[in-house]
C-alpha cells in the first residue's frame, strides 16, 4: 500500500489521503528523492525495487532530482483538509513543495 502511495505521489506531485498514512509516506517519498540526488546506476536500481513504476523513476531522476538539488529535504509538505464524512478520518493533501 505505501509502495503504491509513493509512486502516486512521486507521479502526480500530490495526493489525498489519510493523516497517519500521510505520515508514513512522506519519509519513503523523500527517501526515493534522496536517491535521485545522488544519481547513479545503483541509486537507480534501488529506486526501481521501491517505486512501482519505471516512468516514475525517470522522473524522479530526470525532473525532480534536478529541482531539489539544492535542498537538504523537507521536499514534501502535508495540508490538513478535515475529517472524512463516512468515519471522521482526518484527511491531508502530501504534495511536493515547489
């Protein structure tokens, strides 16, 4: 389930989900961004055994990689939305900051 978050994440820059799941996710999303900084076959081939999608490791190693170079993390920011209507989850939105 977080593999399947992580790769929504990294390939659509923003997704909605639960506050604990959120949580989870933002450290194994920033982890993913880390290897694209380092480049590398290995920091590659580590990706791919994470992310679900080969399209997704492409961007993270061709686009966001490039766009984070300059950071030392915090590539991910969490927006609280409210709680969801059927059960009262507290619900956020995990994007990637610009």
């Amino acid at each position: 389930m977080y593999r399947s978050l992580v790769t929504d994440l990294l390939g659509y820059e923003k997704i909605t989900t639960t506050e604990a799941k959120a949580k989870e996710v933002r450290s194994l999303a920033e982890k993913m961004i880390t290897l694209g900084k380092k480049g590398g076959l290995h920091a590659r081939r580590q990706a791919l055994t994470f992310v679900l999608d080969e399209k997704t490791v492409e961007k993270i190693f061709a686009d966001l990689a490039p766009r984070y170079a300059d950071r030392n993390g915090g590539y991910t920011r969490i927006v609280k939305l409210g709680p969801r209507l059927g059960d009262g989850a507290a619900m956020v939105r995990l994007e990637l900051v610009e």
